[in-house]
C-alpha cells in the first residue's frame, strides 16, 4: 500500500484529504502571543475575520518532525510500505527539511517504511495540485516509482498566479524579495506572482480584480498543457465570490470541460499573502519562462490587437 502525506499549506479541502486519505502535518501559527496548529485548532475563516485586528503580524512556523514521524507510523499502522511525502517549496518553507529530518529519524529507529520526500517548488494550491495529480495517478494503479518520477518531472511545470491587495505580509515573512515587493508598491497595481525557482516573484500587474482574471485566463490558453491537466485549482482567503467569478469567465472564455475545484487557502498561507488573494494552478508546457517586462510587452500586443478588432466591428 501506498500513501500520501503533506504539510497543511497544500490548501486542499477536507473533502479530498479524506477522499485520498491523505496525511497533512500542520504548520503552527503565532497570533498574538499564542499557537494553533494550521487547520486544527483554528479554522480559516475564523482566522480572516481577526487578521485585520490583530495587534502583532502573525508569524508561521514548519511541522515539528514528529508531526512527519507520527504520520510514517500511522501510516505504517495502516498498513502502507511505502510513503509519498509533497512538501510546500523548500525556498518558502522549512516544512521539506523537517520531513528529511524526520525521515531520517524515523528509518534509523525503525526501517519499516520506504519514504521518499518531495520539494515540490510550489507553495499553496500548486503542491496541492502534485498532490491531488498524484493522489488520482495511484487510484488508476500507478506505482511508487511512478508517482516519485511524475512529481520530479512535472513539479516545475505546475503554474502558479496569485494576486494579493496588500505586499507588506510577503514583504515580512520573506515569501517575496525585497525587489519584487518594492516594485509592486511602486506601481501601486495590483501585482500578479508566480513561482520562480522556488520562490514568489511579480511577474504582472493589473488593474482592478477584473482585469486580474482576463490575465489569468489568457496566460492559462497560452501555457496549458493539454495533454496532462484535467483539472483546474482555483484559490481564494476571504471572498469567495472572487473565485466563482474566476470559475465563470474561465469556462466563457476557454471551453474548458474537466473539473474546476476551488479552495479556500488556510491559515498558514493567508499569514503571508492576506485577504482578497485570488490563486490558479494548472499544468503548464515545458516551462515558460515569465517577467514583468515580457507581461506587459504582451498585454499591449493584446489591447492593440483587441482596439483593431472593434474598429472592424
């Protein structure tokens, strides 16, 4: 038996954890002075309704390697010889380093288990994507082998885009250069992140959440890989009505069939990207590279080719 553990920034529903039976060891979160384990002891919408109000930011911390530990000897109790482990990005989190700490610790003590730790470069949604792609590669009979060389071939074509209304809480925790973030605040736009080589980067601007969407969807025509990605993963913190908007254009605009899941992102990602965030992943072709200039080159390309069509109209 094969199964899947993860840390809590992997964003997914309880809806698919327990339909894959998938192990997650929480992050803590400091608020004011005081711990709750990500998702366990506070829930995400009770989180947003006091971000706003707290006194002091809030501050994360990765999985003790005993979370890890527990999870391979419950795994082992259920049966399982062999653990996939998906951890948010190893340039955002220390969640990857205390699973090989704790992989470590546990084959010492133990060696009943064969383990083997991704760094899947993605934070939020987009390991949450490796894992559910996984997670559904195993339900169709697919090996350890298997799963372990698709998470290594594909974890850097998993995109990302997120757009937040405020860089000071990826500025603080570190998730976004110093570069990025004072870039962003100079544009006084709305930016539009990615994942480049393992951490945050602006790669667009907008303005307003409208114009945010049309950019996600276009970007999305322009990269999707069709022949793998059969489902879509749409985020949101704290307006949920964002994401349904998001879900509506994309099926107007690209004919799109496969599933459309959206998720609230929990508390250890909101701490850093704050409320009104909006995220989407998918798979995308051999990597393309993104930047701010080769964004903004394109977007003018886009509107001059839009302006041309209604003078013909």
């Amino acid at each position: 038996m094969i199964r899947i553990i993860a840390d809590s920034t992997c964003d997914l529903s309880d809806e698919i954890l327990n339909k894959y039976n998938i192990g997650i060891a929480p992050l803590t979160i400091n608020i004011d002075g005081k711990e709750y384990r990500d998702r366990v002891d506070i829930q995400p919408n009770d989180f947003y309704s006091i971000m706003e109000n707290l006194e002091k930011e809030p501050t994360t911390s990765m999985p003790d390697p005993f979370e890890y530990i527990n999870l391979f000897k419950e795994s082992k109790n259920m049966g399982a010889s062999q653990v996939l482990c998906i951890c948010m990005s190893s340039g955002t989190s220390g969640s990857y380093q205390s699973a090989v700490i704790a992989k470590n610790q546990y084959l010492e003590d133990y060696d009943e288990l064969d383990i083997y730790i991704v760094d899947s470069k993605s934070m939020s949604h987009g390991s949450g994507y490796l894992i559910m792609k996984s997670a559904m590669l195993l339900e169709n009979g697919a090996s350890f082998n298997e799963l372990i060389a698709f998470n290594e071939a594909y974890k850097t074509n998993i995109k990302h885009f997120l757009a937040v209304d405020d860089l000071n809480h990826l500025l603080k925790s570190g998730r976004l250069s110093n570069a990025s973030a004072m870039l962003g605040k100079l544009l006084k736009l709305k930016p539009i992140m990615t994942m480049k080589k393992g951490k945050g980067a602006i790669v667009g601007k907008e303005r307003g959440k409208k114009r945010v969407l049309n950019h996600y969807v276009r970007e999305y025509i322009k990269r999707v890989d069709d022949s793998i990605n059969d489902f879509i993963i749409i985020g949101y913190t704290s307006d949920v009505l964002i994401a349904n908007n998001l879900k509506k254009l994309f099926l107007e605009k690209t004919g799109f069939t496969g599933d459309i899941y959206i998720m609230q992102m929990g508390v250890s990602v909101g701490t850093h990207v704050g409320l009104g965030a909006v995220s989407m992943y998918f798979i995308e072709k051999q990597h393309i590279k993104d930047s701010l200039m080769k964004s903004e080159i394109e977007k003018a390309v886009y509107n001059k080719d839009k302006f041309i069509e209604k003078l013909k109209k």
